[in-house]
C-alpha cells in the first residue's frame, strides 16, 4: 500500500513539474507578427525592396519567430505619417529616412544628411564608432523609437531640371522637389522647395507642378521614368552625399522581445545597410549608360560657381541648425569633429587614391 502511494505521488509530482515547465518552454517559442510600415511605394527598386530584404531577413534569421508584413506609402498610413505610426505603435517597425521628420525634431536631419557633408562610409563610421548611434538614440528616445541605419544611397545625383542651371540667377524661381537641409539651401538661392514622397514625383514633375526634382540616382531615377519628364539630369549631388535610410522600430515592441530576437533585428538592419550600398554601387552606372544611351537624357555638371555659392549657403543653414536648441549643438559637434577626422585621413587615402587610379 505504502509503495502504491508513493509512486502515486511520484507520478503526480511528476505532472505537476512538467505543467510548470511548459510555459518556460513555450515563452522560448514566442512568436511576433509585426507590421512595418515604409516612406517608398511598394516593391519600389533598392528602396522599397530593401524594406523587403529587412523583413525577410529578420523572419529567417529568427527562424520564423518574427514575421513582418511590409506595407508601402499610402497602404497603412501615408509616407510622411510613418514615424508617428511606429511612435503609437500603429506599426512596430517602420524604414524611411530622418530628414522627414523635421518639423517634429529638427536636429534629426543630421542622422540622415548633411549638404557637403559625410558620405556614406563616413556616416556609418560616424554612427558605429564615433558616438553618432547613441545621439540619435537619445534623439528618438521621447517618442519611444528605437532608430537603426537600414539602408544608404551613396553620393546622389543633383537631379532632373526642365531648364539648364547656367548660373545662380537659374536658381531664382525653381520649384524643386528637395527634402531636409538642401530643401533650405535651396530657398535661399532663391528656390522654392517643394516636399513630396517618391510617387508623385514623375506626375508632378511632367505637368509642371514642379520644375526640377530630385531622388535618388541613375537606377531608382530610371525605375521612375524620370527622363520622361526632364531633359537635363545634373550632377553631382551636393545636397545628398550619403543619405543614411532608417528603420524606425517601437521601443515597447522591441523591449517584449527576447534578447536573441533583439540582436537579430538590430544586426538584420546592419546587413540590409551594407547591402544597399554596394547594389547602388553595382546598378548606377549601367542604369546611367541606359538614360544616355537608350533614352538620350542630357548629362551635365553643375558649374563651378553654382556649387560654390550653395556651399556657402550650406554652411549658414547648417550653423543655424546647430545653434537652434542644446540638443542640436550636441549632435552636431560630435558630427563636426568626425567628419574633419575623417577628411583629414581621406586627404592622404581615398582622394589620393582616387585621383591616381
């Protein structure tokens, strides 16, 4: 009888050990749907697919624990309202680019670019190594946002014009499609800056809404149709020379996750960064050589006193940035002494390299 009892309390402390067990077991199971939400149409080339490339990559290195439904412009909120949607928590995850969000925080746009600023190797060096990351993350941190460089441009081009740019007086009048701090610079060469998300460039652009716009470069350029609606492409890109892409992801959805599934959201992030530098790099030049050769588009570079005077103007609209709050001051001090790090080591590296290839 004694035995029978025993093995009786055995087989129920057994149960009781197991039912205890099995949360713990299925916590280390936990799966996440996210919703992400993006500033690019859909599917669009680079832009829109490294949205894409992010989700996927963060489902397979996951193993499936976290799935991301991507959504473009326009299909969950409109392009521009994608950082308040990740800040409510409408979407977790969010990928667009900072200096679209400054009229909520200004000083943001240095975490994106810098008219004659950084390239893009340099912002990430910036962002890695040289405390850039941990100012923008103090910068996002009232909004419950967690920011991650997601993607970069590389040096862009100066854009589509329906008229030649001869001289500053050219600028004077021209409504052009320009975001963040070139969008400034612009204004005060006497241009009218116009702020539109990526799909209503081409229309706007052909009708006459506006008389010059600027995107990306020659592959997203030709994607769009852009030589459609202008004869002359400028270069080179002044206003944007490394535009760092983010991805906006809600604090308190990413604090609910598991340290391994934080870690590969963040370093699925690095990835997609890395790799839309180097697919620009790979698809410019054969897309250039289409919008000439095939499409017969009008190349030609800025002149000389053009790009002086805007350079002058950059440095007056950067400076007031700077000075416009303790936070903005900060941000660009730290950028400021990096990029003349940087500049000082590129003089005897990269420039000369270049020029000697």
């Amino acid at each position: 009888m004694k035995r029978r009892e025993f093995v009786k309390k055995a087989a129920i402390g057994g149960i009781a050990a197991g039912s205890l067990a099995a949360p713990a077991i299925a916590t280390a199971k936990n799966t996440y749907n996210w919703k992400m939400v993006t500033t690019w149409p859909k599917n669009f080339p680079v832009l829109g697919t490294g949205a894409n490339e992010l989700a996927a990559l963060i489902d397979e290195m996951s193993g499936g624990r976290i799935k991301i439904k991507v959504y473009g412009a326009g299909e969950l909120v409109p392009a521009f309202e994608v950082f308040d949607a990740v800040s409510r928590g409408t979407a977790q995850i969010g990928h667009g680019a900072a200096y679209y969000w400054k009229g909520k925080i200004e000083e943001a746009q240095f975490f994106s670019t810098v008219p004659f600023g950084m390239n893009s190797e340099e912002m990430n060096s910036w962002l890695y190594f040289g405390g850039g990351m941990e100012l923008w993350e103090q910068t996002y941190e009232p909004f419950g946002v967690l920011p991650a460089a997601a993607g970069n441009t590389m040096v862009q081009m100066a854009g589509w014009f329906n008229k030649q740019i001869n001289s500053v007086e050219d600028l004077k009048g021209l409504k052009m499609r320009i975001p963040g701090l070139g969008g400034e610079v612009l204004r005060r060469a006497g241009g009218t800056p116009v702020n539109l998300p990526g799909g209503e460039l081409f229309t706007s652009l052909k009708t006459g809404a506006i008389d010059a716009t600027e995107w990306v470069g020659p592959y997203n350029d030709l994607a769009f149709g852009l030589y459609k609606a202008a004869k002359y492409y400028y270069y080179p890109g002044w206003h944007e020379p490394g535009t760092t892409l983010e991805a906006l992801i809600n604090k308190e959805a990413f604090n609910t996750l598991d340290a391994d599934l934080q870690s590969i959201v963040l370093n699925a992030c690095k990835v997609v960064n890395q790799n839309m530098s180097c697919e620009f790099t790979a698809k410019n030049k054969a897309a250039l050589d289409t919008l000439v050769n095939k499409h017969k588009v009008d190349v030609r570079k800025l002149p000389d006193d053009v790009l002086a005077k805007l350079k002058v103007l950059s440095n007056e609209v950067v400076l007031e940035l700077a000075g416009k709050n303790e936070a903005a001051k900060k941000i660009y001090a730290s950028y400021d002494s990096f990029r003349k790090q940087v500049t000082a080591w590129d003089n005897i590296s990269e420039r000369v390299y270049f020029n000697i290839r």
